[in-house]
C-alpha cells in the first residue's frame, strides 16, 4: 500500500512539502507556550518581571557593600559599565525614573556598553552574599543557604561585633584571600540550589533595589506579563493559522489522491474484460472504488496531520523536558511503558476485526443490490421475509463487528485519559517536594507537566494511527488489486489495418473457445462466413454457445482456438477501439442509462441528427411510443429505464445500434420481448435498411419466427455448428433444427411461410 499511496502522492509534493514547513512551525509555537507560560509564573509573578540578576540602577550605598565581595579586575569592571549618577549631574528624565537620587547618589548602567558575562554572575552572586547579610543582620528567616558553614560562621561574628561596627566593616578588614574563600564557598552552595531558584532570589536582590530607588515595579511587573501574554496569543493564533492551512493542504491532498484514484480505478475496470469481470463481484468493485478508496483518503490525511507533525512535537518536548528537569524524566519513561503496554493488548484484540469489516461491506452491498435489482421476482414470489432475513444477518454481522472495534476503540480514551491524569498528579507530587526543597519553581513545573503531556499526546496520536493503519492496509490492497489486474485482452503491440476490400465480411476459421477455468469448451471447430448485406441467424437450445459466439465478434473474450477475421483480418490484431467502432451491438438485456430518449440513442454516435434518431427510432418500431410521449426524444429516462417497459427498452436499445450505422450489426436474442406483430416489422424494415447499407447482420434468437427469412442460419448443438443454410434448407437436412421449428410452429404455418 506504501507503494501505492507513494505514486498518487508524487503529484501533490509541493503542497507536501509546505504541509511539512508549517507542521514545523506550529510544532515550534506549541513548544514555546509552556515556555511562555513558565516565564509568567516565575518572572511576571514571583520575581515581578525582574529578568536579570544584575540591577540597571543600584545606590551607591549598596554598590560599597558589593564592593566587599568584588575583586579589583571586578570593581573596574563595575566602573566601566556603570555610571555615577547625582542630582545635579542627573537627567529630569533620570530624576523621574529613580527618585532616590534627589538624596542619594545611584549608580546607573552605561546603554552603550555589553557586559561580560562572567561578571555578569560574579555581580549575581555577590548580590546574593549581600542580600543573605542584610537579612541575617534584620533577622529575616528568608535566608539562602541558611545552613552552610559560612554563615553559621559570619552569624557568630555579628554576635560579638560592638555595637558602632557593622558586618561589612568586619569583612572589609579580613584578609582579600579569606574573603575570597568565604565567596566560593557561598557560591557552590547557591548552585547547589538549582538555577532556577537562584535566579529568583537573585531577581528578589533586584526588585528589592529597584523599590529603594523609587522605581515603579508594579509598571515592570505589568509590562512583562503583558508582552509575555502577547506572544503567547501570537503564538497561540500563529499555531492555529497553521493548524488551520494544514488541514486545508491536507484535505486538498488526500481529495486529490482519492480522484486521481477512483478514475484510475474506473479507467480499469472500463478496460476489464468478461474473465477480469467474473474474477471481481460488481458489488466488491462498487466497494473498492468507494469505500476503501475513502479508507485510504483517512490514513493520507491522518498521516500528513498526525504522522508527521507527532514526532516533531514529541522529540522537541523531550529535548526541553530533558534541559529543563532531568530529575523527573523517569516519569515520563514509565508512564510510556503503561501506554505502549495497553496500546499492545488493545492492537492484539482489534487486528484480526479489522481484516474482515470490508468483506463484511462487500457482502451488505452484494444483498442489497439483489434485493434492488430482483425486486419484481421477491414480489411475485412473495419472498419479502427471506430477503428480510438475508439482508438482517448481513446487515448484523457488520453491526457487531463494528460496535466490537468502536467499543473497544472507545475503551481506550477513558483509559489514556486516566493515565494521562495520574501521570499530572504524579509530577504534581514528586514536583511539589523539589519546590519546597528550593530546586524548581512553581512555572517549572507547569512547564514540565505541559511538555510531558505533549510527550504522550504524540504517542498516542502515532499509536491511533498504527490501530487504524491495518483497515487501511486492507482497502489500499483491495484498490491495489484492481488496479495491477492483468487485462487478459489487449491491443496489440502493432496494430494492423482494415481491408476494405473486405469490408463487412466477418469469418470464423475454426473457432474454439473454453471459458477461463473451465474443463470443457463451450465451442468446437466452428467455422462459417458472413458476408455484407446479408442476415446470418444462430439458433439452438439453451446452452448451445449462441450468446458466446457472438461476444467473441467484439472481443468480449479471445478465442482459444482458430481465429476471426473481420474485413479480412485477425481481431486480435487490431485495436479494440476500431473493431468495436464498426459494430452496432445490442444485447441481450435491453440497457439503457439514466437521461433521456435522445441522449440514449446518441450513446454511440453524439452527432446525430433528429432526423438520423426519428428514422432509427421507426425502423425499430420505436417512433410509435415515442411521438406519444409529451416530450417525445427529450422523455426522461430513469436508471437502467425503469420507467419504461421491456419491449420498449428492447427497442430503443435496437434503435441506439441503428443511429451508429455500423458496417456489422449484432442482435443478441433481442427480440424476445416483441410480440410477433412488431417483429414481424422491425425485420422487414431491417431486412431494407441491410439491402441499401450493405451492412452485415447476426442475430442470436430463440423464436424460429425471427429468423425463418434469414440469409443463413447456423445451427448449434452442445457448441458444435449441426446445421447451416435457409430455413428451407434446414428444414430439410437438419434434424435439430427440425426440432425447434416443430416445437414452435405448426406445419401449416411452416408450409405456408
């Protein structure tokens, strides 16, 4: 089927191709949500949109505590990125902006500098070392790294401090080398809290400088809450503008592929023969040309939206999942060993269902198509309760079959769903203690709990698809069938042309023929000649080879043995096309197509004139129910001509053939359903327009009455030509058809004909 879907598909690759650019992008947008939504918790609210761990403005006052920490290449390099600001050397603007500087001075950051990203975190730490003093020094509880060995050490320091002398004037006599000590130890146990915590508590140092200056953290707050919330909508409606043009692409593709589908099976089944026929049931081909071609469709466009875009989704949340919180990951491996277990057991129980619904389709149309088309023989029959009961055990069988996938299937949701939840409340939990440890935050885990369900989500959606692919499988095999079926008759390789010096003449040069399987042939050693402008009649019992002798004239089926020959030459050695473009053929079951009179009798020739169809129509019989008609030629006619009766149906179908005017015309048992009367004429009136046209006339009948004027009669009997010659000949010589015709006709009426 991959093959298959492959090949219909290679015309869409451009749409394919954008499909994949944006399934891209809005896998990248939904991964950037939690993203997004984690910021919001963790900077808009608990740090108050605080990003950075080195302030923009800081009193010079807590610039001399920093001092305290900082090295000299570090305190150059403060003074490089920072500028001493006063009150009268500061902008109105400035003054605005930090209103501590009316009292104090504020060292505020150059804008046309980069820092160096090292100093960057040495100024981080350092602003941690400050910030944890000046709450041991104001007994706030709030303490980073409480329990290390440092601060026990600075906490029984400031005990024996004399009262004028404050904790950084201790330091600040302690020997550069000590400090230095002090500052790695204290450094290993804030890493030892995590990034992300540090990071808040370096941004409380911040917010907690910005509100001594005076500035507005409210304002900063509500800034990065909002511009966070507008890319998260622009994200949001980005994901869905491409979730929306992936739909339409892939609708487009899998609609696309459907079409070119159907008419390439169509196309082939136009091309089958009567054994390519007889191999497909015509309610299986209906099947596979509808039904499964639209299983097919399903899987292209689930592919496309979900295949695809899964392992995207997936992968890229692992990769965020394992950056951000690796503690966790084990989770996420558990909770895909329970799915991929309960997907196993669910795939092992609907399989072997899946293999059997379309047969079961196949079965429901096949009883349904009989019971439509024999609907006047159940009537008469008074067979409704038996048709009634085929068709409800038909119709039962699909039923349960079908509730068993779709329970089963159903079972499935609640259960994810189950297991998708205990997985949230298990993270909720295990996160829960790594919050109150002080390794995560809050948004951290908001993340991590959308990521891991993005994870399973993409499980399950590929696990969906792989449930469905089997039935897939099966219909794309069934459309597959029809479609590599070897045509058992073809053109040749080299056509050849007609003779026209032969036109008309039709010869079988001792034909046999055995249908495909069978053990007996149906026609032996049949050899005869047909010649323009003459009638040559075949009658005999049923099952004597009439109605397969002349299906092989137009290349229904290919001889097995012998040859024919039409105007002098092999018809297996010409086009299929020309042979039956010199043929008017009429069968033996009046057909007749939805539309009108007129559009019906055109079937073979679309330019004929009203004229070519009211002669036609009289000369077999037909004009005489057709002026009744109100709107003559442009009468309705329903499918397969319910709305007409089967001698009229015979008759326009008599009169389609004519319209052709072929150079050979083929009636098979087409006259059955015209009374003798109407006969009587149509074959007057054909024997006329044969003697003008030179056209050449086989006719199969069961009624010696039809062909008693022929030219030539051919008798057949248990396949085999017993007799051949004129009704009087025959009657003479010929035993079997003496038979038929004493059978039929009294000897007055045979004497008197």
């Amino acid at each position: 089927m991959t093959r298959l879907i492959v090949r219909y598909c290679k015309p869409f690759l451009a749409s394919i191709v954008a499909v994949m650019v944006l399934l891209f992008v809005q896998a990248q947008t939904e991964l950037a949500l939690p993203d997004y939504m984690s910021d919001i918790v963790n900077t808009g609210i608990q740090t108050g949109g605080i990003t950075e761990g080195v302030p923009k403005a800081l009193r010079a006052e807590v610039y001399e505590k920093l001092k305290t920490f900082l090295n000299e290449d570090e305190q150059a390099r403060f003074r490089q990125y920072y500028e001493l600001k006063s009150s009268s050397s500061a902008t109105s603007a400035e003054l605005e902006t930090y209103p501590i500087l009316a009292q104090e001075d504020v060292y505020v950051q150059k804008d046309d500098v980069e820092m160096d990203e090292g100093w960057r975190q040495s100024m981080t730490q350092s602003g941690l070392l400050v910030m944890s003093l000046d709450a041991m020094m104001t007994d706030d509880s709030s303490l980073v790294a409480e329990n290390s060995q440092e601060m026990e050490d600075l906490k029984a320091m400031l005990e024996q401090l004399p009262p004028h002398m404050t904790l950084y004037d201790a330091l600040g006599m302690m020997p550069r080398e000590q400090i230095d000590e002090m500052r790695t130890n204290m450094n290993e146990q804030f890493t030892a809290m995590g990034e992300s915590t540090m990071d808040a508590a370096a941004a409380a140092f911040v917010k907690a400088e910005y509100q001594a200056i005076g500035m507005d953290t409210d304002a900063i707050q509500n800034q990065y809450i909002l511009i966070s919330g507008v890319k998260m909508l622009g994200m949001s409606l980005l994901s869905a503008l491409c979730a929306i043009l992936v739909g339409l692409f892939a609708s487009r593709i899998a609609a696309g592929v459907g079409k070119d589908m159907r008419g390439d099976v169509f196309r082939k089944v136009e091309s089958f023969t009567s054994t390519e026929f007889n191999r497909f049931s015509t309610a299986s081909l209906i099947t596979r040309n509808t039904n499964d071609i639209q299983q097919v469709q399903m899987v292209i466009v689930m592919f496309i939206r979900i295949v695809i875009y899964a392992p995207i989704i997936g992968f890229g949340a692992l990769v965020k999942v394992l950056n951000s919180s690796v503690s966790m990951t084990w989770i996420i491996a558990l909770v895909l060993a329970v799915i991929l277990g309960l997907i196993m057991t669910i795939f092992a129980i609907v399989m072997p269902k899946f293999k059997i619904v379309q047969k079961l389709i196949d079965r429901l149309n096949l009883v349904m198509r009989e019971f439509l088309d024999g609907m006047p023989v159940i009537r008469a029959f008074n067979t409704q309760e038996h048709e009634e009961a085929k068709f409800e055990q038909a119709n039962t069988d699909i039923t349960k079959t079908n509730l068993f996938v779709n329970r089963t299937m159903a079972a499935m949701m609640p259960v994810m769903m189950f297991v998708m939840n205990g997985v949230a409340l298990l993270i909720i939990w295990v996160g829960g203690h790594q919050i109150d440890a002080g390794t995560m935050q809050i948004g951290d885990i908001m993340a991590f709990i959308q990521y891991t369900m993005q994870i399973i989500m993409a499980f399950l959606m590929i696990s969906m698809v792989a449930i469905m692919l089997p039935r897939a499988a099966v219909a794309g095999s069934r459309v597959k069938e029809v479609l590599d079926c070897e045509i058992s008759i073809v053109d040749p390789l080299q056509p050849q042309s007609f003779d026209d010096q032969k036109r008309g003449w039709v010869e079988f040069d001792h034909v046999s023929f055995r249908y495909p399987g069978a053990e007996e042939a149906v026609l032996h050693d049949v050899s005869f000649c047909a010649a323009p402008g003459e009638t040559t009649a075949f009658i005999g019992s049923t099952g004597s080879g009439k109605s397969t002798l002349i299906n092989l004239v137009p290349r229904f089926y290919d001889v097995s043995e012998g040859k024919i020959l039409v105007d002098g030459v092999d018809v297996r050695n010409v086009k299929q096309h020309d042979l039956r473009d010199k043929i008017g053929y009429v069968p033996q079951k009046g057909v007749l197509f939805s539309g009108t009179i007129a559009s019906n009798l055109r079937y073979a020739k679309e330019d004929a004139t009203s004229e070519e169809l009211q002669s036609a129509s009289e000369i077999a019989q037909a004009w005489e129910f057709i002026s009744a008609k109100p709107e003559q030629f442009d009468e309705p006619i329903a499918q397969g001509g319910t709305n007409v009766s089967g001698g009229q149906k015979q008759r326009l179908s008599i009169a389609r053939a004519l319209v052709k005017q072929p150079e050979i015309y083929i009636f098979d048992d087409s006259f059955s359903a015209l009374d003798f009367k109407t006969d009587a004429k149509l074959r007057k009136a054909l024997g006329e327009l044969t003697a003008k046209t030179q056209a050449t006339v086989l006719i199969v009948a069961q009624r010696i009455a039809s062909i008693m004027h022929a030219d030539r009669i051919v008798v057949l009997d248990q396949g085999r030509i017993v007799g051949m010659g004129t009704h009087e000949e025959l009657l003479k010589n010929c035993e079997v058809y003496q038979e038929i015709a004493y059978s039929q006709l009294s000897k007055e009426e045979l004497n008197h004909e």
